[in-house]
C-alpha cells in the first residue's frame, strides 16, 4: 500500500518528534533526551485518556522549563504535525498507534515489548506506508551483544548450553523481557535453529538431564533494576558468560531518537537499530 505522503524533514532542518506515553519511564527518558538535541524540536506530548498528566507542560514532566507543549490525548490532532512518533506504551496502544501513523505519514519508532507474533505483524504492517522501527532493546549495548552472540552461537556446537538469564524492576508487566527473547533468538538463529522448537522458559521440579540444544530463559524481578542480561555458554571444562547492564533508562532513551532521526524522511519499510547503528544485519 502507498499513496501516503510521508512528512520529510528537509535537509539540516528541525525533526519534528511526538512521544506517546510521554509521563511514563521510558517517555520522560526520551523527552529529555529530545529536549538535549537541538536538531529535534518536542511537537507532542501524549498521554492515555485520563492521565493525570494530561494538560501539564512536557518540560515540566522532566523538571525542566516550560517548552509550552502541554500532554494531550489527542493523537490525531498531533501525528500530521509529527516527521516521526516515539513510543513506549503497551502492546495494545502501539497497535492503535500504528494504524494512525500510517494514516498520518508520520514515521514510527516503537520501543514497546510483549508483543504476541500477530500484535507485532499487525504494528509491523504500518511500514507499508511509513519508515517503522521495532526494538526491544534501543541500547548501543545491547544491539551489540546481539551480534555478538549470534557470533558465538554460530561457532560453538550444542555440546555448549545456552542459557539466557535477564532482571529488571519490579513493576515491569512482560515476562521474559523482550530483549532476553531476542538474545536467545540470535543464538538459536547462530546455531540453526527455530527457537520455539528449543526454548525452555524456567524449570521446576525433577526435569531430569538438561536435553543437548535447549535454549533456557530465565526471568528475574525486584527493586529499581534498569536491565541486567546474560547469556551463558557452558560445556564440559569451560563457560563464556556475556552479561550487558544498563545503569540508566537514558542509554535507552539516547538510542531511541537515534532511531528516530534515522527514520525522520526515509522511504517506507521496516528497518532496525542493526541499520542505525551501523551494525551487521541479525
Ligand atoms: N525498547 C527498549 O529499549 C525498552 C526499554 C525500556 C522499556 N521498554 C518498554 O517500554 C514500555 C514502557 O515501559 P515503561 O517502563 O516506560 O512503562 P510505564 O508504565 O512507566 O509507561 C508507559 C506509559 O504509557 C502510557 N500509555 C499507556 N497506554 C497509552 C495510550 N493508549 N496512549 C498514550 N499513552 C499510553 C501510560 O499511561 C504510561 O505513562 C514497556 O513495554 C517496556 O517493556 C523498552
């Protein structure tokens, strides 16, 4: 489908940015981080029907000056402002979200995670129409360990376990984290396989031996942390542990609207952080 003329920044100007769930976590992280560049100009601030965030100024949000943009709920009247919307909500808002970006022709970056299979085709489809990113994890970090791990997945044999263990706060909703699920796919992916045919998510009770070329995935929940992810090769003799923490929200944010100045003007399709960061493709 096409027909949708998408909003293009010209050349050295101003990147016009919309952010939904902009009083979350992750949406006050990335309305600082819009706020520190000065190629990037806050066009909307969003919020759900009912927040109590609705009406306050977006630079207050972050204890900052006013930059007399007030949080709203009204995602049509913001997205033809908008080159391109970040967002942080939950599946079911993305997917609302998606379907009025592609309307609007304003570009997608989608941070959000605990997509089912159909949800995620249903957001990806937007990029028919629009430039579409979706990351469960926007870190430079990260997405470098994901090609890290592939790496080393597809050098050692199944006689090494993988073991994928991730933590995080208290309040987070999904389980495992969608970066946990995409390490584990780039390991499988290394290795040849289809994850779903070898993931075991937790263990309990007599299981018995460890069955050769499961993929174990392994979730841990408490206080304030940001992110911890390791990912454990272990055979007879030796093991490689490879562990990323994120210490603050804002490296999430900073990739984020990398993503989003990548997609700001480009050409529909669905690209990811591999593609803005300069990294191999997954
Ligand atoms: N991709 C990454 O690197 C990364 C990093 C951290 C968190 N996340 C994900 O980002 C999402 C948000 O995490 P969080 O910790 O900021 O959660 P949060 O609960 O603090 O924030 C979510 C915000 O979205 C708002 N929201 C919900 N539905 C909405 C709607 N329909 N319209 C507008 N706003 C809506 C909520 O009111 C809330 O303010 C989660 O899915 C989380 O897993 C991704």
């Amino acid at each position: 489908v096409s027909g949708v003329a998408v909003a293009t920044p010209p050349g050295g100007q101003v990147i016009h940015v919309a952010v939904l769930g902009a009083s979350g976590r992750m949406g006050r992280a990335i309305l600082a981080e819009v706020f520190a560049n000065p190629d990037m100009r806050l066009v909307g601030a969003l919020e759900v029907p009912g927040s109590p965030a609705l009406g306050v100024d977006a630079g207050l949000l972050v204890g900052q000056h006013t930059v007399g943009v007030a949080v709203t709920d009204n995602v049509a009247a913001v997205l033809p402002q908008a080159h391109v919307v970040i967002d942080f909500t939950s599946p079911l808002a993305s997917l609302a979200l998606a379907v009025q970006a592609a309307e609007a022709g304003c570009a997608l970056m989608v941070g959000t995670t605990g997509f089912t299979p159909s949800q995620r085709a249903a957001v990806e489809a937007a990029s028919a129409r629009v430039p579409v990113i979706i990351a469960a994890n926007t870190s430079v970090g990260v997405n470098l360990l994901l090609s890290v791990i592939r790496q080393i997945s597809t050098v050692l044999d199944d006689s090494y376990d993988i073991e994928v263990v991730e933590a995080h706060h208290r309040n987070k909703k999904d389980a495992p984290s969608g970066t946990a699920l995409a390490l584990a796919g780039a390991a499988a992916k290394g290795r040849g396989v289809d994850l779903t045919t070898v993931a075991v998510y937790g263990r309990e009770g007599i299981v018995g031996a460890r069955p050769r070329g499961e993929i174990g995935i392994h979730t841990v929940r408490g206080g304030d942390v940001v992110g911890d992810h390791t990912v454990l090769f272990a055979c007879e003799g030796e093991r490689i542990e490879v562990t990323h923490k994120a210490s603050s929200r804002q490296t999430f944010a900073k990739g984020a609207v990398r993503g989003a100045r990548f997609l700001a003007g480009r050409e529909p399709g669905l690209y990811t952080m591999a593609d803005v960061l300069g990294l191999p493709k997954q």
